[in-house]
C-alpha cells in the first residue's frame, strides 16, 4: 500500500501538493515521492513514479494542485469564493518546510494569545495581552469550525498597515491540515483573506502554503509576501521545539488556557474525526 497511512482523513480527501504550474517537478506526500505537471490543454497530472508511474487523483484550484491519495474523496474541496472575487489581490506566498505534526501548525494559526508574544509590533504589543471573548461552532451544513467576533489590538496587523489598531477576524478549519483566516481590510466592510494549506510530507513533517486574496492597492508583492513570511519566521522555531512533535489530542494531555476556545474545538473535533494522522498516541 503506498502512503505512509491510513487514516481516512488523509487517504479520502483533497491534500495539497503545491502551485500549479506548468513545470515538471517531484514532491513528497504521505511519504510517497510523486510527479506533478500540468498536460498543454491544462490537464493536472499526478503520478507515483516508483509505482510504474500509477496516477493519483488530482485536480487544480485556487493556484493548486490537490490530490486525493485514495481516488475516492468522501467530499467536494471546499469553497474559496474570495480567491476569485474582482478586486481582490490573489498572491501565492510560497511553501515554508516546518518540522512538525500539520495539526500543532493549523492550532497555532488558530490561536490569538501568542500574538504579543511571539509577533510583537506585528500582530500584537504587550501590555495588549487579553484575548476578548469570541464564539466558535461547528457548521452543521459543511462541518467546518468557524471562530467569529474574535479582535486584538495590533500594531502592524498587515504589510500596507504603518499604525495600530484593533483588527477583527473570523477564523475557518475547512479540513485537518486547511484553515482560512479573514481579517479586517481597508476596504470598508470587506475582510482580507488568508488561505494555509498544509502538505503532509511525514507525521511530523509538512510544506506550510500560503495564499492572500486582499485589498491592498499600495504594497507590492514583494512586501506583502516579505510580511507572511516575516510572521510565519517567527512561528516556526516554537512549532518545531514542541515537545511532542505530534499533537497528543487526549484532554489531560496539555492543559488549554483562557482564549484556547478554537484549539478545544479543534481537538475535539479531530477526536471525532478518528483522526490519526499526526496524532500523539495516548500514554
């Protein structure tokens, strides 16, 4: 059996495997090396080279590719309404390598206590520490996890921001190793919004995507590529000097604090899920 699991969470979804570009190239997933290009009429490819060149099921959106190890998704890849909205900026971002189960990054990009901290004059400022309180749910229609009415004071909540503010966000788990985050834009009444997807190389090991579709007339892409990648920097070594490399999801295992609402749910969510991909056995 090719792949290093099989969990259905992985096996029968819709994982991302990079740009969609028109080059050949080879990257890992699940542990498996494979071959991605697109066909001159705009055809995805995929295919496990060292399995006779057998094809995997992939197909293209939101500037990537996405495959689906098994062939047999349990589901449609979610919606990205913004990615393709007029006046929004779309910008790929690039992959970024962290050492670490996917679902301790996807926990992270969820969490707002961390922000003075970790991304000070960024994304927060001490004595700006407390975390308001927000709601979070699972959409029955789609079972996805929303976070809303979520805000922080930030000095620098983006590359065209020079001032601070208070910014709000609304946060959405689509898929175990897929979250968007919208947050506040200088267009009045519209929300930017940021895609991370996460391509599962190991266990403990992925290829972190990101992509903006914003409104931001000012920056270039340059400096607003320059700006995720100065933030996710700075998330990158504390991910990878987690204890545990994958995410233990038992409820005694670490103990949540005040604004952890989203990671409970998230866990809680994934226990529900059977997920096993990335997970820390129970002791």
């Amino acid at each position: 059996m090719p792949f290093v699991t099989d969990d259905p969470n992985m096996r029968d979804d819709w994982l991302v495997v990079g740009p969609a570009t028109t080059e050949a190239r080879t990257t890992r997933l699940l542990g498996e090396t494979v071959r991605l290009w697109i066909d001159a009429d705009g055809t995805p490819q995929c295919r496990l080279p060292h399995l006779d060149d057998q094809p995997l099921t992939v197909q293209s959106r939101y500037g990537y590719l996405w495959v689906c190890p098994s062939g047999q998704p349990a589901r449609p890849l979610f919606d990205f309404p913004e990615y393709s909205e007029p006046g929004r900026r779309t910008i790929d971002c690039g992959g970024i390598g962290v050492a670490v189960s996917g679902l301790r990054v996807i926990e992270n990009f969820l969490d707002m206590a961390h922000f003075p901290f970790v991304h000070a004059d960024y994304l927060g400022k001490v004595p700006h520490t407390e975390v308001a309180q927000y709601q979070v749910q699972v959409e029955p229609a789609t079972g996805e996890i929303w976070a809303t009415d979520c805000r922080f004071w930030q000095p620098r909540a983006s590359a065209a921001h020079d001032s601070g503010s208070e910014v709000f966000y609304r946060y959405r788990v689509m898929q175990p190793f897929s979250a968007m985050l919208y947050k506040s834009s200088f267009r009045a009444g519209e929300l930017d919004a940021i895609g991370l997807f996460l391509q599962p190389i190991d266990d403990e090991h992925v290829i972190a995507h990101t992509v903006l579709a914003c409104y931001d007339d000012d920056s270039t892409d340059a400096e607003l590529i320059a700006f995720q990648h100065t933030i996710f920097g700075q998330d990158k070594p504390i991910l990878e000097n987690h204890a545990f490399k994958r995410m233990p999801l038992e409820g005694r295992a670490e103990t949540p604090t005040r604004g952890d609402t989203s990671s409970v749910t998230y866990r809680r969510w994934l226990r529900e899920r059977g997920m096993r991909f990335g997970v820390r056995a129970a002791a």
